[in-house]
C-alpha cells in the first residue's frame, strides 16, 4: 500500500504534490541518470574522480557482517593500497628505531636465541612459547651460556592467544597471539585460572606497546619479496604476491593480513597515538612493521631462526626509544584526579542543558558515553595568538571518544566532549563543554583547513554553523635532538621517491599514500548527534536547519559538503539562545570544495564518503561521468532522514530482522568492486526506489506525515519536470511542511530499532549504531590508580578455549572488562617519560622493583619477570609453569634492581655481556 500524500499550499509544489507515488511499468524505463537535471546556475562543474571504500567509509554506518571472517578481507584489501615494500631490515632499523652505540653495544648475546622455533613445529603455539621464553628474561637457565637479559628491557611479552580485548563489542574482538606491555599494566591483563600457561594473559590493545602475530608455516607469509633479477619493482606485486584470486589460499591469506590490520587498528585508535610497530611471523621468518595514518612500511622477510640478531635488535633498540619514538602522543597526558573530578561535574552539568535528566539513567547512561572512570586525559591544543599571553600549554580533558575510527590509515578523526580547565580571572574552574576533533588532515595542492573554512562561512553569515574556538597543528618535538617543534606529519609519502629502489607496486600505491598533518579543531556546540534523535519532530527540524546550512554555504559561499550523514549533524541546544527544541548543526567541511574553478585541486585525491549516504548518480562509476552539485548534497540529506527513520522511529513493517537487514542492505549498502584497489560501483538501487520505492515502501510508518514528506520527495527527485528538484523547490517544500504538520508530528517517539530486533543485528551494525560506548583513548602512562586485585573493580577477563576470535555474544562479558579499572598509582614505579637524550643518559627503572624468578620448568630454564608494580609476575609452581596474575606458589626474591639490568640499560652490561661490537653484526653492518 503506498504512502498518503498530502496537498501543500506551495506554487512550486501544486502540481507535483496532486497525485499519490506510482510504479513504473516494465514499459516506462526512465533512466534515473536522464531524468535528474543537470545543474545550471546552481552549479559549477568541478573535478570528478572515483570513490573508494574502507572499513570506515563503508561499515560505520554500513549492515554489512562486523565477523572476523567477513571484516578481515574488507580490511586486507583497503591496506594492499598503502602497504610500501619491502624495506631493507637494517634501514628499518636505523631510520624507526635510532639509539647509540652504547645501547647496541650493551645488548645480550642473540646467538641460538629463538633455536626451539623449528619447522616440524605443528602448532602455534609451540612458537608462542618459543618467543616467550627467548624475548622475556631468562636468568636461572641451569646452562649458564644461555642465559640472558630481558630482550626488551621494561616489558613483558605475554600470550594472549586465548583471551581476546572484547572491550570492541560486536564490531569485533581482537586478540594477538603475543601482546607486547609494559610492566606497569600487568596487573590490568592477568588471568587467574590455575591452569594458565607461562605468561598468559587478556589481550588489551589500550595497553599495547607492540603486537606479533604468528602462524605456522612459512608459506602463510603475508608478503612475497620480488627477486633480485626482477626487472621491475615497481609493477611487482608485494601484498599477497601474484597468487590469483581464485586460489584457495589466497583467501586464507588475505584473512591472516585482514588480523594483522585489525590489530594495528585497534592499537591506533584505543591509544593516543601517531604510529605503532607490529611483527608478522611466518615459521622461520620475521617481517617488521610500522602502521601510521598514511599506510604501512613492512620489511623484507628475516629469517630469524638462523640469523636473530635483527629481531632481537628490533626489540632491544625499541625498549631504548623514548616514548615518542614509540609512536606515543606526548601532546597527550593523564588528568590529575582533581581534573578528572572536574570533568565528570562538567560533563554531567552540560548533559543536563541538552536533554531530560529527569530519569537518573537517562543522565547515567549519557555520562558513560562520554567519561570513563580512572581514564580521563589532557589534550594539549595548539598554540595560537589567542593563547599566545599563557605561559603553559592550554589543555582540554577528553575521556571516551564520541566516534573512533574503523580503519588505520586516512583522516581517523575522534571527536570528544571536552572541558577546559583553565581556571577564568577570578581564578575560577571553566566548566565549559566543547567539541574537540582530532584528526590526520590532508596537506597538499587544494588542501583546505577545516578551521579556515568555518570561519568563512561564519563571515558569510551561513546559518547553523558552529564558531570555531581553536584550531591548529599537532607539534611534536624535532627528531633531530634539538628542542625545536616541528608539525607532526606521517613520512609514508617520502617513500614514494624513485630514489627508493626496493618499494614494490610503487605504481599503485602512489595514488594512495597522501602526506597527512595531525590536526586539532575545537568547537564551541557539544551536542549529540543526529542517531540520538528524540523523535520524527526533531529528525524534520534538525535535518531542514542542517539543510539551510548546505544550502546558504552554495548560495553565499559557493561551497560544497560533500560528506553528509548522520555524524555530521549535532544537535544542540544554545544555553544563550535556550528553544524547546535543539538544533542541528552541520559539522565536518574537511571534505568541502568550492565550485568557482580555483581551488578544486583538492579533487585530485580520492575523496573517502560515507557510502550509505553519497547521491545515486555519484555511486556509479559506470555511467556518465557527473560533477558533484549541490543536488547531490540535497539527496544525501533525505538518505540521511530515510537511514535514521528506519534505524530511529517506529514501523509496523517489516517485522522480521531479516527482512530488515535484507532492505538496509540493498538500499544503503550495495556495491560491486569495478577495478582494482578497492574501487566500487553502486548507486542501482537507490536510483530504483527514486523512481518506484520498491524498499522504501516495504515500510509502513507509524507516522503517516513522514511516510508522506518521503513519498513527495522522492518524487520531486525522478519528476519528468527538471523545476521541482532545485535547491528553491526543497527548501520550500520542507519549510511549508513543517509549518503545516509541526504541530502534528511526534516529539517523543524515537526507539532504537537495532535493539528491537535483539541479537540478530550484533554482528550487522557497529557500536554508533547500537549507542554503545566506546573504550576511553588512553594516554602514555594512563592508568595510574592500581586496584586491589580481590577490588570488585577489577573487571576479570572472560575465558576462552578457543583459538579463533571470540565473536558476537562477547559482548556482553565484555561490557565491564576496562570501564571500572582505576588507575596504576604514579608512585608504583611506572615508567617515567623519557627524554630524547641519549639512551646511555636514560634513568634506570625504580629500585623498588621486584625480580621474580620461575622455577625450573624441567627443560633446564627457568624465567625471570621484572615488575615495577611490587611484584606482580608471580610464577606458579604447578606443573612448573609460570602465570601471570597468580599469587601463589611463587619464588619470589624481592631486592633493588639488578646491577646486569641497570648496566645494559645504561650502556655498560658487566654481569651478562655480549658479544663486542667487532664479533656481533649490528644493522649498520648489514646496511644494503
């Protein structure tokens, strides 16, 4: 049954608003692409290039399947476009990981060091405890040349193979087979069942400082490295190799380099950081990586079995680096508990001025969206002439991301509610809430700056714009030793240079691989966004004043969006300007353009949309060739309003999950891959429901006035008269019906339609669209608070028997595993931040720190576990296996740090020295 229509008192409507919605016959095959009139004065043609999809474009607000076994492809595919290969491991070394020759010199002895990895081995896991027992120290080896050091000083490597971060709910759990911590997070990640084996423990990528991921055969290699008599290196293929797409391993493959990127990413985006390091092992052989927001860097292939001194050097030099060379955003810090109290206070005030709190979980439910006990940071922001009379550095406090990013690489913004705690002249705490947006912008011919674009629309009196209240610059401290900031920037495009002969499928990745500026922008509406819509009344009004926006920003500012959706529309509610009603705002113009031909260079890049909402005609890359135009930016805002509608207000049909899927699927989702490189057409099917709304009508609306303003929308979009589709039409339209039905549309009867129908959806949709909140980013040194380990604070990790990823139904042990965990105390001997001073200067870890030995495990070795935490390594007696988080049956002899220890970190190992510097090759050594 089609929608009522209804008649509106509107010239440039009459005619198009006098009849009810009708299908097209077989015979009628108006072609969408013909119909839609192309743009005259409204529009000036700018550039046309494809779009491309990753995780992030296409899942967040994507129904495709958030498994592992679907999710792993998707993201194996996107970073084959911006995986640079294969490095040189000495280069590696050498350019990622700079220490002295002091450090080098004082590293332990690598001969034989990973000898128990053997090609007969028939499980992972034989190679699990391989590279445990080689990496962590081992000091009480009854064969005295075998014993040696911690590989990585100050961290603990530990098997979490079996006990997945499920802290990502259904979007996916992720569990590395070794997790790389430093020794004051130990006590987050123990696991206490008495059968644990040596080192295990729960993988938490908030606490990550490097990951391996292993499997058993050397054919399981990720990477295939070209010949030395190949030809050409820059037409060779490096991900995957050249093995077809048809072969059944390829498949297995491409799922393996899926993990390896969903693993980098969730250390990315649950950490403040501008990179991290990885290692991909393979049976014998080893390949380094460094992940950033531009792509990935991976090495050659190391056999590592018969020649470790490189891994063993990775690891020694990587435990020397400062925490910045780790990859650590040292702009980001841990709040004092007095800031963290501040920004509850302020966070739970500003939620109060936004929505009805007269429910105490409403409010509860809406603080833990934004704060998350014990994990609350300090953003320093950029230094501009508005703060340039501070003496100190102007921080905001952040806890728990509004969004975070799906993918690695690309813009991967954050955006936070944030509180200055800067107090006011009189001395006064500033409780105010802003929008913070932290993200990789791009920097290049046509690059535009967000916070310069607001401001001239802002001068352009655009309405429904937000004011900019800073913006700038990420700095980071020179690598060069000199006190000098420098804006932090990713590198990967310098290896787009000819100069560097060893990068493989140069050709393709250059198109991908854009030089990227961390960028900080801060706001002043700190709304909700528009999937927390109250009901119909408020998804009408917020997305017309969202529409006035784009609509005046072309009309006074001839300037484009490009980049609708959900997210990009906040409401708000003006404590200077309070209504009955918030407003929507439209945020995110990093991917507008202009439309008067001279700064639409920009376009030269391939803009990343959100899929669901980009117009029809944009999403085939199989038609004609259109310039984007404002009408595209009109239809993606009534995709906006359908998408939400049916996520957001209630219908009586459809009534299965099914059902519901299969149409959100098909409407939002469709999509075929047209060339390599993860390039994709679609389009089809929203242009068939423009002309019969063969999905769209499948939906029988509880509200008839919203089935009505779709149905007269959609055809004003595949009217044969090209007037009723222009910028004028629809903003007379949507204001007309809002006038005359404002009083007849509900307020209040928003629901939650992924909940509605219950767990089918967990593995469809991501956490944006469940309204679950995201993990707190942690900051270097977070977590200072320790808690008791009998506190009912401490959330303990799930358990698993599985070796395969634990899915869906994890989320609900989950949802507890990190959110009440305080802080390790600061005066637990923690790490300190290191200075870029040589490592030789570097201060020795705390004297307070515990040695904790392993008895003999029958095979002549035994192991030694540093922890600065008071001793929380304790080896269990029991079958002779060492257990993290056990309390019971250790060997424990408590004293100062040792001398060996102290020395090699400074420099001058005397108890267990290596080999000289003559008798033992270092990466300089094996410089190609």
């Amino acid at each position: 049954m089609d929608p009522p229509s209804v008649s509106i008192s509107c010239d440039l409507m009459t005619d198009a608003l006098a009849h009810t919605p009708r299908k097209l016959s077989s015979t009628q095959t108006t072609d969408y692409y013909e119909v839609l009139r192309k743009p005259e004065k409204f529009t000036t043609p700018i550039p046309t290039v494809y779009l491309y999809s990753n995780e992030n474009s296409a899942q967040r607000y994507g129904f495709g399947s958030k498994l592992a076994k679907e999710r792993y492809p998707r993201l194996a595919e996107a970073s084959a476009r911006v995986t640079v290969g294969p490095m040189p491991p000495a280069d590696f070394l050498e350019k990622f990981l700079p220490v002295s020759d002091e450090v080098l010199q004082a590293m332990p002895r690598s001969q034989n060091a990973f000898r128990d990895i053997k090609a007969s081995n028939k499980k992972e896991s034989h190679i699990y405890q391989a590279l445990l027992w080689a990496l962590n120290a081992d000091t009480s080896n009854k064969t005295r040349w075998l014993r040696h050091e911690a590989r990585c000083p100050g961290f603990v490597f530990c098997d979490t193979s079996e006990h997945p971060d499920e802290s990502g709910g259904s979007v996916g759990s992720v569990k590395p087979d070794i997790i790389c911590y430093p020794d004051q997070y130990l006590p987050f990640v123990e696991v206490t069942k008495s059968s644990a084996r040596p080192w295990e423990a729960t993988a938490n990528m908030s606490f990550a400082a490097t990951f391996i991921e292993v499997k058993r055969k050397r054919t399981d290699d990720l990477y295939h490295d070209p010949s030395d008599h190949d030809p050409d290196k820059g037409e060779y293929k490096f991900v995957l190799g050249s093995r077809s797409s048809l072969d059944t391993k390829y498949a297995k493959l491409k799922e393996y380099l899926g993990q390896n990127v969903a693993y980098a990413t969730e250390c990315l985006s649950r950490q403040h950081r501008r990179f991290c390091y990885s290692v991909s092992v393979s049976g014998n052989r080893a390949r380094l990586m460094r992940w950033d927001r531009a792509g990935v860097v991976v090495t050659e292939a190391i056999d590592f079995v018969d020649d470790p001194q490189l891994l063993c050097e990775f690891f020694w030099r990587f435990a020397h680096l400062s925490d910045e060379e780790r990859g650590y955003d040292m702009s980001v810090e841990p709040a004092s508990e007095e800031e963290e109290t501040l920004f509850k206070d302020a966070i739970t005030a500003h939620i109060r001025t936004q929505i009805d709190c007269s429910d105490s979980e409403v409010l509860s439910r809406c603080l833990d969206t934004h704060y998350m006990p014990g994990f609350v940071s300090a953003v320093h922001l950029p230094h501009d002439a508005a703060h340039s009379q501070s003496s100190s550095p102007r921080r905001l406090l952040v806890s728990r991301p509004v969004n975070s990013p799906l993918s690695f690489s690309g813009r991967c913004t954050r955006v936070y509610w944030a509180v200055d705690p800067t107090p006011d002249t009189n001395r006064k705490r500033n409780m105010k809430v802003v929008l913070l947006k932290d993200t990789w912008r791009l920097e290049g011919r046509g690059a535009e700056i967000e916070g310069n674009v607001l401001r001239m629309l802002r001068e352009a009196k655009v309405r429904n714009i937000p004011s900019v209240l800073c913006d700038g610059d990420v700095l980071i401290k020179s690598t060069s030793g000199s006190d000098v900031s420098v804006v932090d920037r990713t590198i990967m495009h310098q290896y787009m240079d000819p100069r560097y002969t060893w990068v493989s499928h140069r050709r393709v990745v250059r198109a991908d691989i854009l030089k990227r500026v961390h960028y900080r922008l801060v706001l002043d509406i700190a709304g909700f966004d528009l999937l927390s819509l109250s009901g119909t009344h408020e998804l009408l009004h917020s997305t017309y004043d969202a529409l006035q926006a784009l609509l005046d920003a072309h009309r006074l500012s001839s300037r484009l969006h490009r980049d609708v959706h959900p997210g990009n529309i906040i409401l708000y509610k003006s404590s200077e300007a309070p209504s009955s009603r918030r407003t929507g705002y439209l945020i995110d113009w990093d991917l507008s353009c202009t439309t008067d031909g001279t700064q639409n260079v920009r376009d030269v890049y391939r803009p990343s949309f959100q899929w669901q909402f980009v117009a029809a005609s944009l999403l085939d890359v199989t038609a004609a060739k259109q310039p984007h135009s404002i009408l595209h930016d009109m239809e993606s805002m009534f995709w906006v309003v359908i998408y939400c509608g049916m996520t957001r207000l209630p219908f009586t049909r459809p009534t299965t999950a099914e059902e519901f899927i299969f149409i959100m699927n098909s409407l939002f989702d469709s999509s075929t891959p047209y060339q390599p490189g993860q390039v994709v057409t679609g389009g089809d099917s929203k242009a068939k429901n423009l002309l019969d709304q063969r999905h769209i009508s499948r939906f029988v609306w509880k509200c008839s006035h919203f089935a009505t303003w779709i149905s007269n929308l959609c055809r004003m979009q595949h009217s044969e008269r090209a007037t009723e589709w222009t910028p004028e039409a629809l903003d007379a339209y949507w204001q007309n019906f809002l006038n005359t039905f404002d009083n007849q549309l509900p307020l209040n009867d928003g629901m939650d339609n992924i909940k509605k129908f219950g767990d089918v959806l967990s593995s469809h949709v991501a956490d944006n669209l469940k309204g679950s909140a995201k993990q707190a980013t942690t900051a270097v040194h977070s977590g200072r608070k320790r808690p008791h380990p009998s506190s009912p604070e401490v959330a303990r990790p799930a358990e698993s028997s599985s070796d395969s990823e634990t899915e869906t139904n994890s989320s609900v042990r989950a949802s507890t595993s990190m959110a009440k965990v305080r802080r390790v105390s600061s005066t637990s001997g923690g790490r300190s931040h290191r200075s870029h001073a040589s490592s030789a200067t570097r201060p020795p870890p705390s004297a307070t720190s515990t040695v904790l030995t392993a008895p003999d495990n029958g095979r002549g070795r035994g192991s030694t576990l540093r922890s600065k935490s008071g001793g929380f390594l304790t080896p269990s007696t029991a079958k002779g296996k060492s257990t993290v988080g056990s309390r019971s049956g250790a060997s424990v002899r408590s004293a100062t740090t040792s001398h060996s220890h102290q020395s090699a970190r400074n420099g001058n190992s005397e108890s267990s020295p290596g080999p000289s510097k003559q008798d033992r090759p270092s990466a300089k050594g094996k410089r190609r």
